[in-house]
C-alpha cells in the first residue's frame, strides 16, 4: 500500500514546475526524440544528456541511469525525466535532480519510479526531457 507515496509525491511535486514553464511562457522544443522547457540556441541540453542503462531492481522499481554533461561556462542544475516503456506502450516515468553542476564536469544519474507487477514488462526506457537552469534560477542560454 506505501508503494505508490513516492511516486504519487513526484507528481504532485511536478505541478508547480510545470505550472511555473506553463505561465512563464516556456515551449517545449525537442531534439533528437527529447524534450526542454529551456531552450538553448548555442549548447542545446538535450545535447548534454546520454543513458547508459536500465534495469529492474527489487519489488517492482525500475531505474534508468546516464549521465549529462555541463557544456555551458555557467553552473547549472538539471531535470532529468526518464520514460520506461514496453514496445510502444509507456509503463511510467521518474525524474532526477542534479544540482550545481560546474561548467564542463560530468555527473550521473539515476531515474526511478515504481512499476509493481509490471516491471517485469519494461523492454527500454529512454530520456523525455531534460530542463537545465543556471545558478540563478534561470534558463541557461540564448533561448526564449
């Protein structure tokens, strides 16, 4: 019965954010099949993010793992969201933080989320949308 607080929790924690993108304006923008609320003309983030894995663990948690790389001169903090999915159909998706990343370091991540009886189903999972944002709270780059 507590299995599905921690994910429940993630989505009432992303409604403000998406609030937040939605009133400010932000579009989505895709590249390369991911998504960013912001934008970046020069160094695009979705350029500073590769999966390197993912695997089932114990009682129905599933974890994508990669890494993203800070390509501006700026400190960034990064929104990782992570889609599993079973041949076309999306079983679930989990989001990570990583915060104050130093301009041209390297960190890696790991995003969950609980899929119960159906992790055993995931086939693949691959990153959405990655959001990177400078030391001030705002997008990082040239972009709307």
């Amino acid at each position: 019965m507590t299995a599905w607080i921690p994910s429940r929790i993630a989505r009432i924690a992303l409604v403000p954010i998406v609030a937040l993108l939605t009133l400010t304006g932000c579009e989505r923008t895709e590249l390369n099949g991911i998504g960013s609320y912001t934008p970046d003309d020069l160094a695009p983030p979705q350029l500073d993010v590769a999966m390197s894995g993912c695997s089932i663990g114990e009682w129905g948690w599933v974890t994508g793992t990669g890494t993203v790389q800070n390509r501006t001169d700026d400190v960034a903090t990064y929104e990782v969201v992570v889609v599993f999915e079973s041949g076309e159909t999306r079983l679930g998706q989990g989001s990570t933080w990583i915060r104050d990343l130093s301009a041209g370091q390297t960190a890696t991540f790991d995003a969950s989320t609980h899929l119960g009886e159906r992790s055993g189903e995931m086939s693949s999972c691959e990153v959405a949308t990655i959001n990177r944002w400078s030391a001030e709270t705002r997008a990082v780059g040239t972009g709307p």
